[in-house]
C-alpha cells in the first residue's frame, strides 16, 4: 500500500511536469520578423556599399570616354633667360655680348572633328558596362538579404532546439528522482537509478551544446544583420514562390541580375571589337594656338596664333593594333561562352533549389503527422499509467518522442522557409523591391546621371554633384 500511494505521487508529480514542460512555448518571439532582418541587413551590410562605390567607379568611366569628343584646352607659361657672345669673322679681339629675359604664355585647343566612330564606340562600350555593373550590384543585394534570411531562421532553428533540450533535461531529472524514491523502496536496482543518471548527464551536455550553437547562430546574426537578434515572430507563411520548376527557370533566365551582367559582358565585349579596328583608321582633329611673348629686358613684345586642321593615322606599329583587334574577338568569344555557362548554372541552381523546397514541404508534412501520431500515443500512455497498465519510464519515454516529434516538425519549417528563400534568390528575386522592404532605395540612374555628360567642378551640374558626395560622406 506504501508503494501503491508512492507510485500514485510519483505519476502525479511526473505528468504535472510533462504538462508544464508541454505548455512551455517553444519558442517567444515577438518583435523582429524575416522581412526585418532583411531591411536591417541591406542598410548595414558593406558588401552593397562595396558594390555602390564599383557602380560610382563604372560611371565615371562613362564620364572619361565622352571627354574624348569635347574640346581641349591647355595652358602653358615660362620665363626664359638666354646669355651669349657672338664674335666677328677676322677679328677675333672684337666680340659682343648679349643677354635677354622674356616670359611666355601661351593656349593650345584641340577639337576632334573625326575618328571613324571610335570614341563613340567607346562610349557605349561604357555605358554596357554601367548596366552589367548595376547588375552586379543587384546580386550582392540578393546575397546579403538571403544571409540575413538564413541567419534569422537559424536563430529560430536553435531557439527552438535550446527550448527542447531545457524540458528535456527537466524531465528526465524528474525520472530520476522516480527511480531514486523507486529505489528506495526496493522496486528498481541500482542500476536503474545508474541508468538515468546517464541520460540526464547526456541531456544537459546535450543542452550545453545546443547552448553553443544558439549562441553561433546568434553571432551570425549580428554579422549578417548588424544587431543582436532579440525576441523573433513566430515564422508566418512560407513567401510564394513558382507554380513550377519549369517556370521557375523561365523567369530566372529572363530576370537574373547574373544572366543580365553577362548579356551587358557580351555586348561591350562585341563593341569593343569595333572599337579596336576603328583604331587603325585616321583622325581628323582641328587644333589651334595662342601666344603672347613679353621681353623683360626692353618692355617689346610679340603675338601670334594659328589654326588648322590636323590628319593622321597608324601606318605601322609593330603589329600591336591588330593584336588588339585579335585580342578583343577573343575576349568576345570568352563573353559569349560565360553567357553559355551562366546560363545552365542558373538552370542547375533553380533546379536544386526547387528540389530542396519539395524535399522541405515532404518533411514538413511527414513531421506533422508525426507530431499527431505521437501526441496521441502519448495521452493513451499517459491513461494508461493511471490505470497501472504503464510504467512511469514508459510515460517519459512517450513524452520524450512527442518532444522530438516536435522538434522535427519545427525544424522541418524552418527547412522549408530556407528552401523557398534560397529558390527565390536563384530566380532572381530576392531583391529590395520586389520583396518591398522598408529601407531607403537606392536610385543607379542618380549618380548616374549627374556624370555622364563629364561635368565640370564649377559648372552648375558639377556643383549638383559635389553636394551628392558630401550627402553620401565622401567629400
């Protein structure tokens, strides 16, 4: 009867605590979603800066290939002071000296009138590379918000492991308080008691190593989005994504900022060729000079100009401007070959990500049955002990599987949103504004813009432009 009345509170005591380790959420989250993390990220994370100051870079060689067709005007200024003597045929003895200082100043113009459309060639060889640079830009975006993405749902992976481990350990510290007091009145052996001892060291180092990795997850959080994670929302929806592999990779070939970078490679790399046979044509330029010379010595001074139109072009150097002609057909052919490569790497990488997604929404399901399935064996084993019918390690053992159920299914979530976030990053996206963050939007075209037609500090545009640099710190 002892016995009976010491098993009766031993179950008692063991289910209050299985309720209450079943009550506790596994998680509290309830300020920082998915989305702002992302926002954080794309404010805080250097890699866009990088990318921003490479696009400012990319512009302003733009800049220097339009300053080829616009005038040239130089200045130059010298004193000279000259010294000699001058001595008379057959009279050696007789010889003069003479001394004088001038200063001058002069302008030299220069216009070019005609070049075969290599300058302009130039330009828009610039200009492509502008547009794939933008699309470079785009790609770093992608990447830095599915690390942030992937860092917030790792938090939440762990987070949910931690809780586990904690009811865990709280648990089988119960079960071995059981068969201590077990012990005692002679149920269990020694060993028994040994037994869950083992189980809960093995617990808590379990604990202490889910510990350890929360705390990793936590740090690359911090990396990834600039600040500590806190309290996280729960999950939400997945984000929509494809209705098909097929017209995933549809859009993705259409949409990449890596399959429009090369498209850009691939142009400029066909320009440049022709810019490289316009090379050994001739150029027509018109030039023109001014000067003023001013004797320092006697107060005279002469003036002159001249103007004129200037022809000329390559006859032989060494065969350098065909090489450079050779040269640039061969770097087209590498563009061309890229765009090849690109293209079934982003097939092969939406494919595996679509793959990964099914895989993630399989599990999760899976998990859900599971969680069901042992949710009920665990109440049935639960009625049971009441009756006498099941032991007090088999109502542990039962709420331990209905933990891990748990824990598979809440991993198997997370799974499925990093699935979906990593497709839509091979799709192309995963960007600012087609996920609409609330950030601040950054305008390529701006910069853009205020440089391309290659102003001058004092003009009224170069003015604009000086106040740009000041806004974004770097004047």
């Amino acid at each position: 009867m002892i016995w009976i009345g010491l098993k009766r509170r031993l179950l008692t005591r063991l289910v209050a605590a299985t309720a209450f380790a079943l009550a506790v959420p596994l998680a509290s989250y309830a300020e920082t979603t998915v989305i702002d993390s992302m926002a954080a990220a794309y404010q805080h994370n250097g890699l866009i800066e990088q990318n921003r100051a490479l696009l400012r870079a990319a512009d302003e060689d733009v800049a220097i290939a339009v300053s080829a067709l616009r005038p040239i005007l130089n200045w130059s200024a010298d004193v000279t002071h000259s010294r000699g003597r001058s001595f008379t045929p057959g009279a050696m003895a007789a010889s003069r000296s003479s001394s004088d200082t001038e200063a001058t100043i002069g302008l030299a113009a220069e216009l070019l009138l005609y070049d075969f459309g290599r300058s302009k060639i130039g330009i828009d060889v610039q200009k492509e590379s502008v547009l794939a640079t933008r699309q470079a830009l785009i790609s770093a975006e992608q990447r830095v918000l599915l690390r942030a993405a992937t860092a917030y749902l790792e938090v939440q992976r762990q987070n949910e492991f931690v809780q586990l481990r904690q009811n865990n350990v709280r648990v089988i510290t119960e079960q071995l308080r059981a068969a201590r007091d077990r012990f005692e009145v002679g149920e269990v052996t020694r060993t028994d008691v040994s037994l869950a001892e083992a189980r809960l060291a093995g617990a808590r180092a379990a604990l202490s190593a889910a510990e350890g990795q929360l705390a990793q997850a936590n740090e690359e959080f911090r990396a990834a989005v600039g600040r500590k994670p806190g309290s996280l929302s729960d999950l939400g929806r997945v984000p929509a994504t494809a209705e098909s592999v097929e017209a995933a990779k549809s859009v993705a070939l259409r949409t990449h900022p890596e399959m429009l970078k090369v498209q850009h490679e691939v142009t400029a790399a066909e320009l440049a060729i022709l810019a490289a046979e316009a090379a050994t044509k001739p150029r027509v330029r018109l030039t023109g000079r001014y000067g003023l010379t001013q004797s320092l010595d006697d107060n005279g001074f002469s003036n002159g100009g001249s103007v004129g139109v200037e022809i000329g072009g390559p006859i032989y150097q060494g065969g350098q401007l065909s090489a450079l002609t050779r040269q640039a057909m061969a770097q087209r052919d590498q563009a061309r070959a890229g765009l090849h490569v690109v293209r079934h790497d982003i097939a092969l990488a939406v494919g595996n990500a679509w793959a990964g997604l099914r895989v993630a929404r399989a599990s999760r399901d899976a998990s859900e049955r599971q969680v069901r399935a042992a949710r009920e064996a665990f109440r049935g084993v639960r009625e049971e002990a009441t009756l006498g019918a099941r032991t007090t390690l088999d109502v542990l053992d039962a709420e331990q599987e209905l933990l891990d159920a748990q824990t598979n299914r809440a991993s198997a979530m997370v799974d499925e949103h990093v699935a979906a976030y990593n497709l839509l990053s091979a799709m192309g996206y995963l960007t600012v504004e087609r996920l609409n963050l609330s950030v601040p939007r950054y305008d390529p075209t701006a910069y853009y813009n205020l440089v391309k037609d290659a102003p001058t500090n004092n003009s009224r545009q170069g003015r604009q432009l000086d106040k740009v640099l000041r806004s974004l710190g770097k004047k």
